[in-house]
C-alpha cells in the first residue's frame, strides 16, 4: 500500500502541464443517455427457478401473460413451476437513438431463483422516467458463470442471478433532443471550475473567432454554432478536437472510508507542521483451565478461563514537515511514520482541522 502511493504521488508530482481537448471536458447539454427499466419473465430454466409458494408475484405474472395469449386456467389453480424467474430489465437508450436500432439489456433475478443460466427473456416492454415505452426486450440469457450442488455441498463460480442479453432489446421511439432546436449550443463542464469555463471559452474564441462561446457560470459554456445540421455536426467534431491549455485543479483529498483507499492530486501542499504517529494495540488471550476433583469426592469437573491482558504502545515517531511540501513530499513524510491506510485517514483529517492541509477532504 505504501509503495503504491508513493508511485502514484510521484508520477503525479512529475505531471506537468499539458492541453486537454475540450470533449475530455465537457459534454452538449441534452445530449445523454436515458436509463429504461421492465419487468419481465425469464423461462427455460433447468429448475433453477423462482419457488411459487414464497415468489406469489411470479405466478401472478404467468398468468397475467397465459390470459392475453388466450390460456385461462381454472380457477383455484396454483401451479408449482421451477423454471420460471420473475426478472427486472434495465438497458440504456444511447443519445439519438433510433426505431430499429439494437441495445443491450441486463436481466437480473426479482425472486429467489438459483440462476438464471441457459433461459429465455420473453417479450418486455422497457420504460423511460415518463412512463412511456421506448425498447422492447427479448432473447437468450447469457450468465457468466457456474454452479453445482449436491447433498448439502455447492460450488458457485461468479454471479448466477444476474446476466446479459447482447442486443436484445429494439428501439421503438426515438428521444426528442435540442440538439438542433436553437441557434446556440450549451457545453457542461464535467466539473464545475470557473478557471476551465474561462479556459475552454478563450480556446473556443481563439479558434472560431470572438463571440463565437461565452462561460455563462463555472459549469455552463453557450457556444454559436451553425443552423444547418450537416455544418453543425462537422462545427461540433471540430470543435471537440481543440486543446485546452490544462488548469491546476482546486486541491483535494478523496478518502474511500469502507477500504482506506486515499488518492490525492498534484495541487496538494502543506504548511509547515509536526506529526506524531504511536500505536496503541490491547491483546487480550483466554486460556481454558480444567479443574479436576480429587477422587471419590463425589466431585465435577470444573472449565475455568484464565485471562491474560498485556497492553503495549510503540514509540510515537515526530516527523517535520516543511512549509509548501509537495504532493510527493506529503506521502514520503507520512510512509515514513510508518503509518497504514486508516493511519493515513486520520494523520489528514488532522492535518486538515489543524490548518495545516492546503485541500479539501472528500469521504466517500
């Protein structure tokens, strides 16, 4: 861990300054995916299916399905079937997505089936944020792993409850865009910065001409562009290629809590500052100890624990750090304290409260 973030803050620390095209930056406002979701049924299971008497929601959708296909069942019928699986469907609906066009679905287990290996998606309709159907999705389910079990023993390879059905679903409706409904055109920054809104208009001026884009706010970029949609296409793939000279970003610290993963980027300084590092570690052990009665006593025999508690603090360590210490020169101090990944969190955090880290601490 501590060999892998010294390679990283030095690689970073060497980084210089370099352009960044601006379609690295920034996107055009209203053109994104949509997210689809569907419920469904997927059948053809080798018994791996959903178990009716605890997934009731299955049966009531088989049925629903029997009775627009012209199949009544009787009534008081309760069908016990093993592969069937009641499934939600997501896919994305790329931007200036067509009718007729294919997309690819995930299918991933509702109920308690075992896997959902080797069956088939049957016709679902796929939805959008206004309810409106936009994809239909059918076809073969392609799980990527493997399980067996047998007398009590299971061997599972991946996940089995969830798979992919590649190009399984077609594109039924079209999203409006206002790609070409106004003279003007909107970039987003994927980070707001007003140093790089700056920087990307003064690109865009300096290639196209004054008053061609204009920063609206630190995020927002309202470029001109041609009314003709053959001459704004080809305005956009130019426009995207043009270099942007690089802006320091805003310093920061993204702290990962759940793993004590910590990445910091090259703007990060300190001030002048003392760190101390100690461990206090409390190891408690319980040794059993049997207590045997003398004979014909009439005794029991007694299970004692002994407990043995030691305590033992390491020699706290103060490391110097000069005012002004680079990215590379934080990590090598803090290494050397000998300090671990939850070490790490807590030396920044009060660093941080301390006024002495020049960043800001995200946890994430």
């Amino acid at each position: 861990m501590r060999r892998l973030l010294l390679i990283v803050a030095l690689a970073l620390a060497a980084f210089g300054a370099h352009a960044e095209r601006i379609r690295d930056l920034a996107t055009v406002q209203g053109v994104r995916p949509n997210q689809l979701i569907g419920y469904g049924l997927v059948v053809g299971l080798d018994g791996s299916g959903d178990q009716t008497t605890q997934t009731p929601f299955t049966v009531q959708s088989l049925q629903a399905m029997l009775t627009q296909l012209g199949i009544t069942l009787p009534p008081g019928t309760n069908p016990q079937l093993k592969n069937v699986a009641a499934v939600m469907v997501t896919a994305t609906l790329p931007p200036f997505a067509q009718p007729g066009q294919q997309v690819d679905v995930t299918v991933s287990s509702l109920g308690n089936a075992k896997s959902l290996r080797g069956g088939t998606l049957l016709m679902t309709p796929l939805k959008g944020a206004d309810g409106q159907i936009y994809a239909v999705a059918q076809g073969n389910v392609l799980v990527g792993g493997a399980g067996a079990q047998q007398g009590g023993s299971k061997v599972q390879i991946n996940h089995l409850s969830a798979g992919r059905v590649p190009g399984g679903a077609t594109v039924e409706r079209a999203v409006a865009t206002p790609f070409l409904l106004s003279d003007r055109l909107r970039l987003e920054l994927n980070q707001t910065d007003f140093s790089t809104a700056a920087a990307v208009s003064e690109a865009i001026n300096k290639r196209f001409g004054d008053d061609t884009s204009m920063a609206v706010d630190g995020r927002v970029i309202e470029v001109v562009a041609p009314a003709v949609p053959n001459e704004r296409v080809r305005f956009l793939a130019e426009l995207e290629r043009i270099d942007v000279p690089s802006v320091a970003p805003a310093a920061r610290v993204i702290i990962n809590a759940r793993t004590g993963s910590i990445v910091m980027n090259r703007t990060v300084v300190l001030e002048p500052a003392a760190v101390a590092h100690g461990n206090l570690s409390v190891t408690i052990s319980s040794t059993p100890v049997i207590s045997q009665p003398a004979p014909l006593s009439r005794g029991e025999t007694v299970v004692k624990e002994m407990a043995d508690i030691q305590i033992r603090q390491d020699a706290g360590n103060l490391m110097q750090v000069s005012g002004g210490a680079s990215l590379a020169d934080v990590v090598k101090a803090l290494n050397a304290l000998g300090a671990n990944a939850q070490d790490l969190v807590a030396i920044l955090e009060a660093l941080r409260a301390a006024g002495a880290l020049r960043a800001e601490l995200e946890v994430i």
